[in-house]
C-alpha cells in the first residue's frame, strides 16, 4: 500500500502451529501505519486462542477489506520442518522460527514499506531474541516479549493471521497414507484438539 512507503510504520509478528503433530507452522505478520496503532486497538483483535473459529475468520476478513492494514504469512510445511530438523547439519525449530520472522521483516524491508518497529512474541531467551534482531536490522526498534500476542494489538492482528492460514491448511489436509476414498476430520491438529487423528508419524507427512 502507498502509505506504508510515507509513513512509519509498526508490525506484529507471530505464528501458529509451533507446538502441533499436524500440518504447517505458520509465521503471520500485520503491519499499520504508527499513525493508525490507536485506532488498532479498537478494532477488537485479540490472541487469537482466545477467539473462536468463527470470530477470528471476520476478523481475518475485516483486515483484508481494511485498507489501512497490510499483512504477510510464511507457511512452513512438515515436510520441510522434517528435512531441516533432520539433515545432517541440523537446523532447530528456534532458528526455523527466528530465520521465518526475520524473512517477514525482510520481505516487508524490501517492498519498501517503512518500518520503524517490530512487536514479535519470543522464541527462547527475550532479550538474545531482541538483539539477534537488532543485529539484523539495525535501524528498526524490536520489542521481544512473551505473550506478545496478548499485550500489543498488532501482534494480536498476526496470530489471526496466522491461525486462519493455518486453519483453513488444515481443511484441506490429505494425508499421503490414506487412501482416496477415506475421510476424516482432523480437528485442530494440536495434542489437545477435538477430534485429533493420532499416528506415530505424522511429522514426517
């Protein structure tokens, strides 16, 4: 959008589908001009665990239709997960999360949006988190906080982002096992969802 090249801009940065035996992890980000920031936090976004499915899909489509706000996801896959996390030469889900997040940053850097400041939720220690960031970008303010998603709006805005993507990826999970003929409904992928299908190796999916 054409004002995120005027004016200074903010973005929240989180993900879903960290934790889950299924389907992708999700890294989503919102970005507003700091201008807009207080009326952000008017518009009812919350930690998207904290919505039901209904709520966060109008809220998702309400950020899309509102002209004022951009976002960006970055869907990582099991499969992917697995090769990193598995190679050789292997790559941790913290430095998977952390190299998503930044990737975010970058793509938004290099759209020419102009960022001033970053509101992310932690993956490992807070304050390394912030100056890893730091190092990489050093002309934005990063704020690293746990429950992020909980305490800045625009943090708020990306766990909706992220959850729906997610979501809506898991709607039309087909596992390469099955055969074609055979449904299931999944529930929401995490150990504690409803109507989970465990198997022992859905990672590697």
């Amino acid at each position: 959008p054409e004002w995120a090249t005027k004016e200074p801009c903010l973005m929240g940065i989180d993900e879903a589908g960290r934790g889950p035996v299924l389907g992708p992890m999700v890294y989503g980000c919102m970005y507003c001009a700091r201008s807009y920031h207080d009326t952000l936090a008017t518009l009812s976004f919350a930690d998207s665990k904290t919505l039901k499915e209904e709520q966060r899909e109008e809220l998702f489509e309400s950020l899309k239709m509102n002209s004022s706000i951009g976002w960006e996801v970055d869907v990582i896959c099991s499969k992917v997960l697995s090769a990193k996390m598995l190679k050789r030469t292997k790559i941790n889900l913290n430095e998977i999360s952390h190299n998503s997040a930044m990737g975010l940053v970058r793509k938004a850097i290099d759209s020419g949006v102009l960022l001033t400041e970053v509101y992310i939720d932690t993956v490992g220690d807070p304050e390394k988190y912030r100056v890893k960031l730091t190092e990489k970008f050093p002309g934005i303010k990063f704020v690293v906080a746990k429950k992020a998603d909980s305490l800045y709006p625009v943090v708020s805005g990306a766990s909706i982002v992220a959850k729906v993507t997610r979501d809506r990826a898991l709607r039309n999970w087909v596992f390469d096992e099955t055969a074609q003929n055979m449904h299931m409904n999944t529930g929401s992928g995490y150990p504690g969802g409803n109507r989970l299908l465990l198997i022992n190796d859905v990672v590697n999916v």
